[in-house]
C-alpha cells in the first residue's frame, strides 16, 4: 500500500516559480525565489496530479491527504482536489494571514500512519512537499524500516531530497500537471 501526502501551496508557489523560469520570466530557479517572480497562469491540475501520485491501481493507495489552508467559503479549489481523489486536511491561516500548522500536520499524520496502520518492509510513503522540515521525520521513518519518497520541484532542499529513499523530480512534468 502507499500513503500520499501533499502540502498543496509549497507545491503550487514553488510550481509557479518553475513554470515562471520555463516562460522565460526569470533565468534561473534562483532569480525566480530572489525576486519573487511568479507564473500567475500556472495551475496544477489535481486529477493530474492525483493520476500521477498514485497511478492507475487506486485499490494500493491507503491515503492520498492535501494539505492546504483554509479557503473563503465561497471558493471551490478544495472540492476540486476532493473529486480528484484526496482526503483535506484544511488549517486556518494566522492573525497575520499566514499558513500555519502544515508541516507539522502532515509530519504527524505521516507518522501516525506508518506507526499506526503501516507495514515497514510493505509500505510506501510518498511525500510531495520541498523543504527540510520534514528531514527528521524521514530519519526516524528510515531508521524503522519505512521506505519515505519525496516527490517534488528539482529545486527541493538537498538534505531533503537526500534524506529520502528516493527522489522524483517534477520539472519536467510541469505542462502535464497544468490545468
């Protein structure tokens, strides 16, 4: 079985920001996360993205969770990904209009999962998220036998991206993965 976890505005922005170098907006990765250059048109489609993940046999696929902030009750972004096949796990933003409680989240429900209802030398943990937050969770993960993916942009932080099992970069899934 497979467990999917998404933290869907890192993967968003920093889609954005590779889709912004491909558009010729800015030179190179860096420049793009310097400056604060953007594709504003980029979308990630989460059926795609879904199909993707967990490919063609879904009866393998014991969780597919997003995780993202809260949206204005009017807004229909997360019945979207719902259709597409994830389960949300939704945090409201802070006082200051920031994501909050999103690394953590999927950090504790991964580990959750794996300890709770995961099989060491079975299971697969597929994380779709960039930075180097989650390195511990992986160490400790790794140390029990879990095989933990990471899933991301090129640009995912090295001790991330080294710290998993295996890597899977998406750059060159970018226009597969638009809407």
């Amino acid at each position: 079985m497979d467990y999917i976890y998404v933290d869907n505005s890192n993967l968003y922005i920093e889609g954005r920001r590779v889709s912004a170098v491909a558009q010729g907006l800015a030179s190179n990765i860096r420049e793009a996360m310097d400056l604060g250059i953007l594709d504003q048109g980029y979308t990630i489609s989460f059926g795609k993205l879904h199909e993707f993940l967990a490919g063609d046999d879904l009866s393998k696929i014991k969780r597919a969770a997003l995780f993202g902030s809260r949206p204005p009750p009017n807004d229909s972004i997360w019945r979207h990904a719902q259709r597409a096949g994830f389960e949300l796990h939704l945090e409201d933003r802070n006082i200051r209009n920031k994501e909050k409680k999103i690394d953590t989240g999927i950090a504790t429900l991964l580990t959750k999962d794996a300890y709770k209802h995961g099989q060491a030398a079975v299971d697969t943990f597929v994380l779709v998220a960039g930075d180097s937050d989650y390195v511990p969770t992986i160490n400790e993960l790794k140390a029990d036998g879990y095989k933990v993916e990471v899933v991301f942009w090129n640009h995912a932080a090295r001790e991330l991206r080294e710290a998993a099992c295996k890597f899977t970069p998406l750059d060159s899934y970018l226009e597969h993965l638009r809407i």
